[in-house]
C-alpha cells in the first residue's frame, strides 16, 4: 500500500538524517518534544489562577519533566493546575522512555514500521544486539516500566489515603510519585512534599526502591529478568552497573548518616529508626532520583560535598538517570587498579574491557565535567552566589538528579535558561551531544609512528 505524500516523505527525511547521524535525530526530537511541552505549559489553563506562565517558568519546567530531573523555579502543586501537573507527568514518562527510543517511535510513527534505521537507534539506547529483537524490546521496555510503575503506585495509594486524603486525591499522589520516583524525575505533586513522611517506610521504601530500580537501566532489568535464576551469566554491563550502585548506596548512606545523625535541622530529633530511613533515602537520591525527605539547604557542606560526587557519577546507562554512569566509573576505577598492578588488559568478572571503553570513559569524564565547570562560572557570574550552592545546584541539573539548595526559583532568566541547556545536555548525554555535533566520521588512512610522552 502506497503511502500519502506527507508520510512518505517524512519517512523519507527521517530515514535520511537517521542515516547521516542518528544522534542528531535524537535530539533534535527531543528538543520537539521539549518544544511541545513547553507550549502546553504556556496555555492559561496549565496554571492554578488561570494565567499565562512565564516562558523561562514553562521552558524550564518543560524541560526538567522531559529530562526527568526534578527542578522546578516554581512550587509543582500549587502552581501548576490540575492540567499542567498532568501535563508534567505525561512529559516525565516520555522522557523516561529514553532518547533514541523516542527517536524509534517517532519513526514507527511516521514509517508505519519499524526499519533498520529504527533498529539501530533502539538497540543504541538499550545496547541489544539482536536487530531482529528491537520491536518486541520496545513493546518490553513500555510494558516493564509501566508494570513496575502501577505496583509502585498501589504500594503508595493505601498509605495515602490512610493519612487522610480521598480516594481520588490518594490515587493521582500514589500514581504521580510512583511514575516520577521509577523515571527518577523527583517533582512532587504537593506543596509540603514527602518532608511529612520523613520517617514512615511505608511511603519512604516504595519510592527509594524505584527509584534504585529506574536508575540501573532496562538493559540490566531485562537481563536481571532473563536470567534471575542464573546470576553468572549476567552480562558484564549488569554486573558493573549492579554491583557499583549497590556499593554507591551504602556509601553515600553511610556517609551521610555519620555527617547528619546529629544535625537537629535535618536527622537530630528523629528517633533511631526515622534516621536509618532518611539516611537510606538521602544516600538513594543523588543517583538522580531527585526526592528529598529533609531540607537540602539545612544540610552541613561537608553532606553537600558528598552529594556533588554523588550526583555527577549518577546511575546505569540507558536508564532515567543521569551522571557519567556508573559503569563509567567502575571502568575508570578498574584501569586504575591494573595499572597499580602493571597489568597489561583491564579486567573485570572474567572478562577484558576493550581500551575503546577505556578511553570512551575518559572522554565522558572530562566531556562532562567541562560542562560543569562553564555552567559554573556562568552561573557564579550571573548570580554572585557562593561555590558551595551554585556548584550543588549545576551538578543537580547536569546529572538530573533534581535536589536543590533552594536557589533555583530565584535564579535570574539567564541563569534558567541556564540550567535548561545543562538539564538538556545531561540527560541526552555527553558523547551523544557531541556525535550529533559532528558532521562526520573521520577516517585516517596514514597513523603517526608512536611516541609516549610523561604523564604523572
């Protein structure tokens, strides 16, 4: 059957830019998608008085639902409408599907099928191998996330409607605090947020656990799902990813517990059990889940400090999370070892990581933290705030963590439009923002004789 013109040859442009740079696809659909939801927010009946949000207001929190970060320049719940927050929440599980998967989807949209082109892009987002595999996978990737959100949701919608809210009310906050902690968005649909819930697990433990889950990514998922019965034959990405986020837990909980056990502003006047919940929740958030039971801003530099580190590195690849991933820095910290050892190959669960990856995560390091220091030092320029916040509130928004010391709302419109750049940046990620810079491969048939020089 012979398509109409307009879908033909939007088919055809797709197929085309596709081919050139899928990267660039990529973004440029997210930067629609962006678009798009930044209009709808614009409309006079996104808002709780009925009139037209500011652009940097509706930009950045277009931005930061799509990028499923979590920072906001105004209060979610009170001044968004029923329509904006439903607005929100639609952008956040978009945003959560991934950037070359929604590049697929675009394209399924207007092929009617699903090419080769489309495959390639989908198994770049969710590393498969198998090309012939792409349409179930995305069918999975929809189903899985969907599934885990809705028994995230009944976990949460008794204990809301326990504490006092109706039926209806308890079903939007356990649906909306459901889909933003497994797409690690962290926006929250009330005013007071979860600081009422600070030590009840029946809320807390829900939202810490999907949060971990969203952040590992679907190709762990899927593998984990695979293969639950058989733990040696994960792949080597699911063993990194899994073993470097649990140990990232335990630290960041251990260490903030110690920095915030006795911060009567934060932890201090909860009893022994609150503070294990609320350490366990600040060490799970800065993986990019974005959620905060105690004021940020009340915190000690030192806990800020830990947080910074926290954030940059982030979660698994193609998953909601932002960061450098934490197979970036399993594979940094590996070559480290065997160069302390002498070893020739960096090696890791009875396998050699190719030195491709090695230097694909030296470029992502620096690649990102450049993007951190620039933003930086606009952001100090623009606003004269100190270091400490300003660069809290940067790796907050390159990461898509969204936790905030508080000085976002009151950011200047340059300094918004900012931290959406960054927001942009961190979410489509570093090496795929550059790919879709890049203009072409460049191949070089004549290689230079090899020197080493002196490094150290």
């Amino acid at each position: 059957m012979e398509l109409p013109r307009p879908l033909y040859l939007g088919r055809e442009f797709v197929d085309r830019v596709a081919r050139q740079s899928p990267a660039r696809l990529a973004l440029t659909v997210f930067a629609a998608v962006i678009a798009l939801f930044t209009g709808l927010l614009l409309l006079p009946q996104a808002t709780a008085d009925g009139t037209q949000a500011p652009f940097e207001d509706a930009l950045f929190t277009a931005v930061s639902a799509v990028c499923v970060t979590g920072l906001t320049t105004v209060d979610t719940g009170t001044y968004w409408s029923l329509f904006g927050q439903v607005v929100i929440l639609v952008g956040i599980k978009v945003g959560g599907l991934g950037v070359m998967t929604l590049a697929s989807l675009l394209g399924i949209a207007v092929s009617r099928r699903i090419g080769l082109t489309q495959k390639l892009l989908t198994a770049t987002e969710t590393r498969s191998a198998g090309l012939g595999e792409v349409g179930s996978l995305l069918r999975v990737v929809i189903l899985t996330s969907t599934a885990l959100e809705v028994a995230i949701a009944l976990a949460l919608v008794p204990r809301f409607a326990i504490v006092g809210e109706d039926l209806g009310e308890a079903v939007w906050h356990g649906v909306f605090y459901a889909v933003s902690a497994f797409n690690n968005a962290g926006f929250v649909p009330t005013p007071e947020g979860l600081d009422p819930f600070v030590s009840d697990w029946w809320i807390g433990l829900p939202i810490v656990v999907g949060v971990f889950i969203g952040s590992l990514g679907f190709p762990v998922i899927l593998n984990i799902a695979q293969r639950r019965r058989d733990v040696g034959r994960w792949s080597l990405h699911t063993k990194l990813t899994v073993t470097t986020s649990v140990a990232l837990v335990v630290v960041g909980t251990v260490l903030i517990a110690a920095a915030e056990w006795g911060n009567r502003a934060t932890f201090g006047t909860l009893d022994t059990s609150g503070k294990v919940l609320a350490a366990l929740f600040a060490g799970v958030m800065p993986r990019s889940g974005g959620f905060s039971t105690v004021e940020i801003a009340e915190m000690k530099e030192s806990t800020w400090l830990i947080n910074d580190a926290l954030m940059f590195v982030g979660g698994g690849s193609a998953s909601t999370a932002g960061g450098i991933k934490v197979t970036t820095l399993a594979v940094m910290l590996l070559a480290i070892v065997a160069e302390a050892r002498g070893d020739r190959d960096v090696e890791a669960f009875g396998r050699r990581i190719p030195r491709e990856t090695l230097r694909l995560a030296v470029a992502v390091v620096f690649v990102g933290a450049t993007a951190v220091l620039l933003a930086t030092l606009a952001l100090l320029e623009i606003t004269g705030l100190s270091l400490d916040v300003v660069l809290f509130e940067v790796i907050s928004a390159f990461a898509t963590v969204g936790l905030s010391t508080g000085i976002t709302p009151d950011l200047p419109a340059e300094g918004k439009y900012v931290l959406s750049a960054l927001m942009f940046v961190g979410r489509t990620g570093t090496i795929t923002f550059a790919a879709a810079l890049a203009l072409r491969d460049r191949r070089r048939v004549i290689r230079y004789p090899e020197e080493r020089p002196i490094i150290g």
